[in-house]
C-alpha cells in the first residue's frame, strides 16, 4: 500500500528556472503530484486516497512536468516530456486463513492404514504470496489417531477399529505464511465402517423370560449378512442348552406318583427312593438335593429297601424306571455299578436281578427261578450308549416282558446289542435282600456288607411288577415343559425345512433363501408351559452352514451365543382358613358318620402385587396389593397331635368315592391321614370337607387337636398350618330321685307364697276339720299362683334370672348351644333347707303346674337360641338380655 504522504519527484528546467506543476495523465487514479521546490524542480508523488493491495496491485501511469512560462495562464506554460511511473502497492497480513467448506466428513473401513483419508483447504484474501498463501495445517484435538500434512490431507496413523470407536470427530485450523491462524477451525467427522463380515446382524445377547409370557420370540429383528456373497443355500441350527437345570430341562417337579397319575401311568407303581419319612425311612441316610429329590451316591452308600415293599415275584412283566446321571468310572479298572440289585439276604451271593452300569454299559441281569424246564435261559442285557457316561440327566425306562427287555432311554427305544444266557436259580430257603446304589453280600464273606458302591445321581427309581409301560406315558413322563417353539408356521414361507427333535431343544431350519431364512428365525421363540418354572440362565446355540454355488472358497457364518433369562416366578402365599375350635355332643362322635372336622375349610392362593401410587407427582413408595390366584395342590397331610389315634376306639375315615372322582388318592394312618395327587384347590377343598373323625368311647375324651398343612410343587410352596380343636359335650344324667330339669326355673314368689302353705297343710293335717277343706285351700292357691305368675313375673325375672346368672358363672364351662337344650331343676336350685320326704307329693303338684305354663317353651332339645328366648318370654330389653345370660355359659375364663 503506497502512502498517502507519497514519493519525491525532480525536475530539471536548464532555460526557464521553474516548475510550476506536474500533472498525471489517466482517469480515476488514486495518485496526486504536488511541486516542493519550484527552483530545484522538485516535487512529490503522493496518494489522494487509501490504497488497498487486494483490489489493485500496482499502477502504471503518464506524468509530466511544466514550466512558470511568460503569462498567467496555463496554455502558455510549457511541458516537459512525458515519465512512465510504475507503482507496486506493498501487503500487509490483514486477513485471516478461512477453509472452503465448514466441516468435512469421510467414511472409512476398519483394518487399514490409509495415505490420504481426505484433503482439507484454506484459503486466504491478502494479496501477497506471503500472506495470501496457506503454509501449515493442524489437528487440534488432541490424542487421535489422525495426522495432516501441510497440503491438508488427513490420514489415520493406526489401524481403526468399529467395535472400539464408530466415529471420530477432529477440529482442524490453517496457518497462512504469515503464521496467522485461521479465524474459524473446521470440524472433521470421520465414521469408522466395519469390514463386511458375514454373520447374523441386530440381535440381543439376553433374552428375558417372564413365567406366564407364552411363547417369546428370541431374535425378533435378526438378519443375516452376506456380504453380497453367492448363497445356494444356508441350515441353520438352534440349539437350547438346559442340561444344567433340573433332571436336563425344566420338568414338573411333582412326586413320582403324581406325574405318574398325571400322565396316566398304570397303578402298583412302588418308588424305591421317595422322600424320607416315617413310613419311608430307607433313604434317610442318603444325601439328597431336597429341591428336586435327586439322591447322590458317592461310592460309599447303600440302601435297604425293606421287605414287603416290592414283591418277591416280579412276573414276567414288569417295569422299573429312573433318572440317572453318571459319568466315567474311576480308576483303571471299573467295577460294577450298582443301582438295583436283589441278592441273597445270607448264606449265599445269588443275584436275583439287578441293575448295574460295568464299562459305561449298562446291564440288566434277570435270573428266573428254576421250573420244569431246566434250560439256559436269556439273563443278562446289555445297552451301550453314549449317553450312560457323558455326565447328563436321561430318562430310562426297562420294560420286562421275558425272555425280552426293552430300554427307553429319553423316550427312544434301544435293543440289547448283547444277550447272555445262564442256568435257572434252583429255590432254597433264603430270604432275599433288595438294595439300591450298593448291592448286599451276604455270604462268601466274613461279615454281610454293601459292595459295587454306584457313582452317580439317581431319581425317580421306581418299579411296577405285573405290568409294562406303554411308550405314550414314556414319553409323557420325560417330557420337558420348556423349549423351543415357532410363531405361526404358516408364514414361515415356502422352501423353508423344519425339524424338531424329541425334547424340542433343537431346531434345524434349511432354505435357499435369505429373506425366508430370516423371516423364519424371527419367529423362534422360547416356551416354557410351567406356572412356576425353575429361574435361572438358559443358553442358547445357533449354528450355521452354507453352500455357495460352486465356488471353492464359502463365507463363513460364525455361532452365535446367547441365553433366555427366566425370571423368578411370583411365589404363591396359600392359606388355609375355617372354623378352629367347635364342641359336638358325645353321641355324635359315637354316630356311624362321627363328626365332620373341616366342614368349611377353605384353601385361597394370593400373591403380592405392587401398585402404583395415584398421584404421578408424588414420589411415595409403591404399595403392595394381595391378588388370589389359582394353581394346582400335590398333597395335604392332616395331622393328628397330642399323640396318635388309638385304632381300638378312634379313627379318621373318607369315602374312597371322594377321592376317585377328584382323581385323588390318599393313606391313613394313626398320625392322620394324607391326601396326595395333583389337584386344583377347590377339590382338595371338596375333600377336606369330608374327613371325618369317630370316637366309640368319647366319655373319657376331653378334646382333639389337628393339624392340617398343604403343598404345592413337592413342597416348594407351602401352607399355613392350620390348628383345629374339637371338644366333646358330655351329658349329665340324674339320678331317679331328682326331679327332671326344665327350661324355666320357678320363679322366687312361689317360694314364698306356696311353700309355707304346703308345709302348713301337710305339718297340721290334724287341725283341718276336712279334706275337703284342703282341697279347696290347694285349689286357691293354684288360682292365686296363676295370677300372681301373670302380673309379677317380669318385675322379679330380673332379679331371679340375675342370681341364676351368678351361679351359673361358678360352673365355668363352654358349651355350643347351637345343638344342644340346657335345663335347669328349679326346685334343686331353691329347695329351702329342713324339708322333708312328706312334701314329694306336693312338689310334684306344683311341679306339674309349672309344666303347663311353660310348656310352649321348655320342651324342644334341639332349639337354637332365638328359640330359647321365645319360650321364655315375649318381654323384651332387659328382661331378655338376663334370660340370655342364663342359657349362655361365660367363657371368658375358659382355659383353650
């Protein structure tokens, strides 16, 4: 930029002497020359305005000088020749680097180092290349994995990763030559784009399982990415993995008994691992996992199954069944393994038959009793399977119709791929020991002992002589109540291939079409149909395989892993309600129906809820709301305590039609009576109301106690314990010389009036001139005692009534009154002392009088109380309440 004080100019005039002006020619310059030294010829080159380098860089232009000349005038003055001048405007840094465009955006793949990413560029308005030209770049965001050069490209300097970072976001400023920054930074996105790799997309690790939700999809938005990769077809395997949840999967959790009613089996099945109990007390000593019933044999113990239990005579046909988990037997050389065996109790070492597992095989030896038929005969099976020593729950059921056995083993059917033959048993005297995880020696040793100790896990041992199983109740017995499912298989599309297999664990789907293959596993879907099924993780597998056409090298689809969180189930809170304490009469326990103890029992199921607060601007905490539910009942057990039942003059009785048309079964004992079988709550209900207790000998019997408590699941979920007492009434006889007591006692007045008269009659019969006369004087009485009854009997009743109930008090007993008619001798009560055996006669007159007065209100032995308070009288208010209280027994300080 040239100075407004401009640039010094000389002229050199040899004739005239001076200068007088200088003149520039060219329009519109921004230039002026201004004479300093007319002498000397100099003078000054300046700017009449500011200059500005960016909208012009230099001028060029035609200057001249001229003379004084001879007269005033300008025309007259001379001109000297003409000077080119040439100016260069000087920069200065004024403005600022600013970049082409706001903010730049480049997509990168992850894995790979790149030159240039993308370029940046800046610009600047100064006019010099000092100024106006970009020198330097910077990244000024800090710790990136970027760098730029000084042209403005970008590049990563380490391999970019999607699964660590998506995008990257970095500030970016310019430096002209001048080392001015940039005005304004550039922002520069940069998104990482993953390396296509094939796979299932858009799907959750965690799949949460509500009990009750049905069937929920798994993977309701997965897809399947190719990579633009030429697919002929693809199989896909889904895979529920629940081995580590129950006996395998999720199972009802009932006793064998009731899924063996459940599921139809025949009856006469006998377990030989139930819970332990007082009548089943054999696997006490075993260690159990209470939860499901599943007994664990270590190598150390065995069982006696005792005798009477399982007949010794099994039949040709029969059926044992049983959970087992085992694994590879320890130590080089195995030896057998025993889960059943039945052998000679002493003496002798004869295995009658037995179950045993030898090798990872398993062996079923059956040895007949010797007949007629003195020949070789099939007596040992052998199974082997994978499945005997891979440590997994299985199901096993041997069905026994000889000389052929059949193994079901998780509801498929397996022949022996060995049979061997061996002699009959010859019969003998000996008795026979049934064991189970041990077998018993009892001869050829010094000491009877366990031997082949099994390792494993049993449950659910059972057998069922004189009858096999049918496959459909095999089936039903190991079936799981979780597993896999698909929505609607009518939109599965066509092409698609579905397979199932027995236990609905796993699903293999094949197509050749990548829409239908998704659209299929949309719709898998986790089931589990228990109301309150065991929470916990199940895992899930899917597995692909695919066919490219004809190509050498395939995509490869990597399993996917994730697992169905089933949530814990509301736990059920089951109440027992009724009546816990009543009275009955004597007879009625002696009665051929005894008396019924639960006649309004009531079983209710409810379950908190939380509810939320009204007001929504409130922050109090949620409250809890109690909802009834309904669910199943496998057993209740009505106790009996304070000793057990006495069969020679007690028991507790059911009809058996009570419970075969509630498909409920039940045992009695002299500790109470149970009932067993999965039920709803309404026909144990039903049940309970029916159970009876009799007493042929109740006169020395005070009260019964009892206790009832039921279950639901095995004892998962359980009752209250609900007491009940039942007291027995006794009757109080009279001897023949007392009078019978009445409902109405007579009143006080009578004794006052009456009494001395008839003692007067009777003391001085000497003086009465006729009998006549006594009759009339008895006659007058009568009529006055009538009268006076009419008119004074609600003014002294209170008195009387109140008296009657201050001794009634002293008695301290309770009674249920709602049977039961309470009389009460008047004349016990007032008899005035000094009387003697002469006034009998006359007080069975008067005996008789009262009789008739009171007649509509003293008779009826089964009158409730508004009955009693009828006969006694219409007078209400404080007349009545006394009367109540004279029927009524205060038990207020009874003892319970």
């Amino acid at each position: 930029m040239v100075s407004p004080t401009g640039s010094p100019l000389t002229v050199f005039h040899p004739s005239a002497g001076e200068i007088c002006a200088f003149k520039i020619h060219g329009q519109e310059l921004p230039f002026e020359a201004v004479v300093l030294n007319k002498t000397s010829g100099e003078g000054r080159l300046r700017a009449k305005s500011a200059i500005d380098c960016e909208l012009q860089k230099e001028y060029t232009f035609i200057i001249q000088a001229y003379d004084c000349g001879a007269g005033p005038r300008e025309t007259a003055w001379k001109k000297s020749h003409k000077a080119v001048v040439h100016i260069q405007v000087k920069d200065v840094n004024e403005f600022a680097p600013t970049f082409k465009e706001p903010a730049y955006k480049a997509i990168v793949t992850e894995d790979k180092i790149y030159d240039s990413i993308l370029q940046v560029e800046a610009i600047d308005e100064d006019c010099s290349p000092q100024y106006s030209q970009i020198c330097n770049y910077e990244i000024v965001t800090t710790d990136v994995p970027f760098a730029i050069d000084r042209n403005g490209n970008i590049r990563n300097t380490e391999k970019l990763s999607y699964d660590k970072q998506h995008q990257y976001e970095i500030l970016v400023t310019a430096y002209d030559c001048g080392q001015k920054p940039a005005a304004q930074d550039t922002l520069v996105q940069v998104d990482v784009k993953p390396v296509c790799k094939p796979g299932w997309q858009d799907w959750t690790k965690r799949i949460e399982y509500q009990p009750g939700s049905g069937s929920v999809p798994l993977f309701p938005s997965i897809h399947l990415e190719t990579c633009e990769g030429a697919v002929s077809s693809i199989q896909i395997t889904t895979e529920l993995q629940t081995n580590y949840i129950g006996k395998g999967c999720d199972r009802e959790t009932y006793s064998e008994k009731s899924l063996q009613k459940l599921c139809g089996a025949s009856s006469g099945i006998i377990d030989l691992l139930p819970s332990p109990s007082a009548a089943t007390n054999w696997t006490a000593g075993l260690l159990v996992d209470s939860s499901e019933m599943i007994f664990k044999f270590d190598g150390r113990q065995g069982a006696k199954i005792p005798d009477g239990i399982v007949p010794k005579n099994l039949t040709d046909q029969f059926t044992i069944t049983m959970w087992m988990k085992h694994g590879p037997s320890p130590g080089v050389r195995a030896e057998k393994e025993t889960i059943l065996c039945n052998s000679d109790k002493t003496e002798m070492n004869r295995h009658h038959y037995a179950l045993y597992v030898h090798n990872c095989r398993l062996v079923f030896l059956l040895r007949k009793d010797f007949d007629q038929a003195d020949t070789f005969r099939p007596a040992e099976f052998h199974w082997k399977l994978d499945q005997i020593c891979d440590k997994e729950w299985h199901y096993y059921v041997i069905n026994v119709e000889f000389p052929v056995v059949t193994l079901y083993m998780d509801g498929a059917t397996y022949e022996p791929y060995l049979v061997t033959n061996d002699w009959p048993i010859h019969p003998s005297h000996i008795a026979m020991q049934l064991t189970v995880g041990a077998c018993w020696q009892g001869g050829e040793v010094t000491k009877p002992r366990f031997a082949q100790f099994f390792h494993g896990s049993l449950a659910s041992l059972t057998i069922r002589p004189g009858k096999m199983e049918s496959q459909k109740v095999i089936s039903c017995l190991q079936a799981c109540k979780e597993g896999l499912d698909i929505n609607s298989l009518e939109s599965l599309g066509q092409g698609i291939k579905y397979h199932f297999n027995p236990s609905q664990s796993t699903l293999v789907m094949e197509g050749d079409d990548i829409g239908n293959i998704d659209r299929a596993l949309q719709k898998v879907s986790y089931i589990n149909s228990r109301q309150f099924p065991t929470a916990g993780v199940r895992r899930l597998k899917v597995s692909s395989k695919v066919q490219c056409f004809g190509e050498d090298v395939c995509i490869s689809i990597p399993d996917m892993d994730a697992y169905v969180m089933v949530l814990q189930a509301i736990e059920p809170q089951i109440t027992l309600r009724g009546t816990d304490r009543f009275w009955r009469p004597a007879a009625q326990f002696e009665s051929a129906r005894g008396v019924i103890l639960f006649p309004d029992i009531k079983i209710v199921s409810t379950f908190a809820k939380a509810e939320a607060p009204g007001d929504l601007r409130t922050t109090a905490p949620k409250s809890a709301v109690l909802e009834e539910m309904l669910h199943n009942l496998d057993f209740c057990d009505i106790l009996v305590l304070g000793g057990d039942l006495d069969p020679r003059q007690e028991c507790l009785e059911l009809n058996h039609s009570e419970l075969h048309q509630r498909h409920l079964d039940a045992t009695n004992s002299t500790a109470g009576y149970s009932i067993y079988g999965v039920g709803s709550m309404s026909r144990y209900e039903q049940v309970l109301r029916h159970i009876r207790y009799r007493n042929w000998h109740p006169a020395s019997l005070e009260a019964r106690r009892f206790r009832i408590k039921c279950s639901e699941l095995n004892g998962r979920y359980t009752s209250n314990e609900f007491n009940l007492e039942v007291s027995v009434l006794h009757e109080f006889r009279v001897s023949d010389k007392e009078h019978v007591n009445h409902l109405i006692m007579q009143p006080p007045f009578l004794q006052s009036v009456h009494h001395p008269e008839s003692r007067s009659s009777f003391q001085h019969s000497s003086v009465v001139p006729s009998i006549a006369t006594v009759v009339i004087i008895i006659s007058v009485c009568m009529l006055v005692f009538v009268v006076a009854m009419g008119v004074y009997r609600v003014r002294i009743a209170h008195q009387h009534f109140t008296q009657e109930t201050e001794a009634a008090k002293e008695a301290e007993m309770d009674w249920d009154d709602s049977a039961l008619t309470i009389t009460v001798n008047p004349m016990e009560k007032h008899e005035t002392p000094g009387r003697g055996e002469d006034e009998t006669e006359e007080e069975e007159e008067e005996e008789e009088v009262e009789e008739d007065l009171s007649s509509g209100s003293s008779d009826s032995d089964d009158s409730d109380e508004e009955e009693v308070e009828e006969g006694v009288g219409r007078g209400r208010h404080g007349q009545s309440g006394a009367r109540q209280a004279q029927l009524e027994w205060d038990d207020s300080t009874l003892p319970y």
